[in-house]
C-alpha cells in the first residue's frame, strides 16, 4: 500500500506490504540503518525513534499505520554537529560497541521533553510536583533501552549532564 | 508474520462492522499484537486499525472521569486528574513497561493485553489457549510467573496489566460499542472470566465488539498503594501487586478496595475480604487474617508455591502503609 512518511524533515513516498514495520521502513526501504534492529520484539530499544515526537519502538508499529506522520530518527539528530547530549555521551563513555546508542540517544530526547511537561514515574515520590533530575529518575525512566555493554554510569551521567544537571 | 488485508477504520460504525467478519481484528498500540503476529501466536487475516478514530480525550463524566479508550498510558499516568483524583491509576500505569511502550500502549488495549505464560507464546507447546483441547504444558512445566487464584485443569495463566488491577479496585466500567451500532456499559468486575474450561475465552466481548472508552466514578480518596513486587526493579511483570484504595476514619477502616494482580486469569478481588476488614480498627493481627482468608483457596503448581506466602505479605504490608500502623 502507498504511504507517505516525512522522516527527519523530508517526505518520502513508499509502496509497502502492511507486515513492514516502521522500523523496517526505515532501515530497508529508506536505508536509514542508523536506527537499529535488536529484539525486535519492543523489549531492547535499540529501535527508538520519536515519532510526531514522542519516543516509540519503532519495530512494535505498522510503517502502514503512519502515513502522513512524522518521524525523527538518529540521523535527523546533530546532523549540523553533534547535540550536546550526543556529546556528552562521547565525554562520559556513555557506549562501548555503540549498537545501542541511536536508541539511547532517541530515547533520552523523547524523555527529556517527557521530563520538561513534568510526567511522573515509577520512583517520583510526590505524583503532583515537578520530577526532580536524580539517577534513579532517569535510571528508571530509560529503563526500555538496554546496553549489553553495560553503560548505564556513563549513559546516565550524559543525559544528567545535557539535562543540566552535575553528572 | 502471515500476511493480513489492513484496513483503516474511518468511524467507529465502520470499525465495528468492519471487524464483525471472521479472523479480524482491532490494531491501536500494537505494541502486543505485533509482538505475537511476530511469534505467528496469532495470524489474523485482517487487521482494523482504529487509531485515526476520534476516541481519545480524558473529559469530566459527573463527579468521574470518562477515557477514551485510544488515550496513550503515558497520558493517562501523567493526566493532573488522575494523579490527583486517582492516584493508584497513575502508579499502577507507571510500574507497567517502559516510556516507549507506554507512549504506544492504549487504554483500550492494555484491558486486551494477552497473558505472558511462557507456553502461549511457544508455538512448539501445547496451550489451550492457542488450540483448546491440545492441554496446558504450564501446569506441569515451567509456572514460576503463573496463577494461583481462579486457576482450573485447563490453564493456569495470568492476566499481564497493572492498569486493570487498578481499575479494579477503583470500580472502573467499559462503554463498548457492538456491530449493530448499540451500546453497553460494563463493570470491569463482569468483563474478565476465569479459564475454566474455556480458557482461549478471555473477556465477554462479542464478535467486532469495540472498547469506546474506560469510566471512573468519582473519587474515594483516602490512601491509595499500587505495590508490585517483581523480578526485576523496573520493566517487569508483576509477581504479585496489590492495589489498595483505603481510608480510616475514627480509628477504623471506613472504607477499603483492594485488587491483585499476577495470581489470576483476571484482576482478582475479594468482596469477603474486603468485608471482613471494613469497621475494624487497623493492626497486623487484622491484616494478617486478612491475607490468610484472601488465599484459603489458594493452589500452587510447584515453582509459584513461594505467591502465596508473598501475596500474604505484600497484602499485610500495604495495609500497614495505608493504614499507617507498624508491627
């Protein structure tokens, strides 16, 4: 079936079985492999991407279901230079093989913007005041993407020191 | 994955009718329904996707709160209302998957989430749920994650959501909407069955009949605990979870609803529980008699035994933390 897909600005016609997911979309048909494969069953997150904004698993989606929606994968991040969060990852080690990190990166976008509408989570203590930025916030709110290099000091001290706060 | 026809419904009717017809169903999250296309646990040969519906919204329903049934779980968690009118929705919503997930997840769909029994998901093993009469591999196999209320011969698995066993607990009903065009309310008390000897039989949704939307009565107030003691610290399913809605006054327990999660085919509650703990003054030797009456007709099946002594604790824990009494 015919969709339209407007990936990291730029709309892109596609004729698409209905089993494609997006992330399958993105990485076969649009040869973004930025984005990448791990489980493919939601669990891993290596296929983050924001989608209209918001960070999703990318392989738990129909790519037929988004016509017309906006998609912004790792690419479409830093393209003009790196962000400082992609830098702060580099100053803190938050990677070692790297395989995780377009899904790291895109999650703690989506969570940032999470974050700044003042979402609770699972270990905020008071659910009507603001979250504040500790470790275990955000230990527990990237707790969908895995690193099997096991990163997580150096990925959570990046992301705490983009957010602004003392890694 | 088996190819399927994909259909975009363009109103509620047309979704309706759409999915009346044999080996159809609703797409809206995905995010489990696509995990089990992958595995080919379910093949349907044709998928509504009900997303671009005008089902969403989370607006005032008298002294309640009427959920479209497409509201995200993020929004629903993080929705002022509900963090304060509701808090043990919002907790419950929060100790569930991830920010993706939850990001994609639907109200409507979490209800309808499938359970996470291993051998459901295995092709190779017999399930009853995936083909009745081929047997149950759990009750003999690997059951750590599995059931020990409401179980029968036939199936011992579990109902996945943390949300529902909130809604449980805060009397929550379902507005469906059937092929025909009627609608129907229903308690989310009357919607699950048990497995029996139907077990591939989860809920009492009719042929194409859609959740339009998730109705709160007002608020009870009082304390309110969603506990859920699991594997791992975060992105796991539950062992067991209490969802406790309590409120003391004049040194007695006035009022007390309380739901449990990971040990039933469906939220489990326990109206004779609950009645023996309503007008009495709160203590651990109350709580304790509590627990033990909640699992008199508790079974294990050898790798869950350890559910019932820690469905006892964790029940006798809330209501300490909701009742503020210490041992």
């Amino acid at each position: 079936m015919n969709i339209t897909l407007r990936v990291n600005g730029e709309s892109h016609d596609l004729d698409l079985d209905p089993r494609v997911s997006l992330l399958d979309a993105l990485r076969h048909h649009l040869h973004l492999t930025g984005t990448k494969k791990g489980c493919d069953h939601g669990q891993c997150g290596a296929c983050t991407v924001l989608l209209n904004g918001r960070r999703i698993n990318a392989c738990l989606t129909l790519a037929c279901m988004h016509d017309g929606d906006d998609i912004t994968t790792i690419e479409g991040i830093g393209a003009d230079g790196l962000t400082p969060l992609q830098q702060a990852f580099i100053e803190h080690d938050g990677f070692q093989c790297g395989y995780c990190t377009p899904g790291q990166i895109c999650s703690a976008v989506g969570m940032a913007e999470e974050l700044r509408q003042g979402w609770p989570s699972h270990v905020t203590d008071d659910l009507t005041a603001d979250p504040e930025l500790t470790r275990d916030e955000i230990a527990e709110r990237m707790s969908g993407n895995l690193c099997r290099c096991s990163c997580y000091p150096g990925i959570v001290n990046a992301i705490r020191q983009s957010l602004g706060e003392q890694a | 994955m088996r190819p399927f026809d994909y259909l975009r419904a363009e109103s509620p009717d047309a979704a309706v009718q759409a999915a009346a017809a044999p080996e159809t169903m609703f797409i809206a999250g995905g995010t489990n329904l696509l995990d089990l296309m992958k595995l080919e646990v379910l093949a349907p040969a044709r998928l509504v996707d009900i997303t671009r519906l005008d089902l969403g919204g989370i607006e005032a329903d008298g002294d309640g709160l009427r959920i479209g049934a497409l509201v995200p779980n993020s929004d629903l968690a993080a929705d002022p209302r509900v963090r304060r009118d509701y808090p043990l929705l919002s907790r419950a919503l929060l100790a569930g998957a991830t920010g993706q997930l939850r990001n994609k997840a639907t109200t409507g769909g979490n209800l309808l989430q499938r359970t996470r029994c291993y051998y459901f998901h295995d092709r190779d093993t017999p399930c009853n749920k995936r083909t009745l009469g081929d047997g149950c591999s759990a009750i003999h196999g690997v059951n750590r994650n599995h059931a020990i209320l409401g179980t029968s011969e036939h199936c011992i698995a579990t109902h996945p959501s943390d949300m529902a066993v909130a809604l449980r607990a805060l009397d929550a009903e379902l507005e469906l909407l059937s092929p025909n065009g009627s609608r129907r309310r229903v308690a989310l008390a009357d919607f699950y069955c048990l497995p029996g000897d139907t077990p591939h039989v989860e809920n009492i949704l009719e042929p194409g009949e859609l959740i339009t939307a998730v109705i709160l009565p007002a608020p009870v107030g009082g304390r309110q605990i969603y506990r859920k003691v699991r594997d791992r610290a975060s992105y796991a399913f539950a062992l067991v979870s209490v969802a406790a809605a309590v409120r003391v006054e004049d040194g007695l327990i006035a009022h007390v609803a309380l739901a449990f999660g990971g040990v039933a085919h469906m939220p489990w509650r326990d109206g004779a529980v609950e009645g023996f703990l309503q007008h009495q003054p709160p203590s651990p030797a109350l709580f304790a008699e509590a627990a033990s009456r909640l699992t008199a007709q508790a079974r294990g099946f050898g790798a869950n035994d350890f559910k019932i002594p820690l469905l006892q604790r964790t029940l006798a824990a809330v209501l300490a933390e909701a009742t503020e009494v210490t041992a």
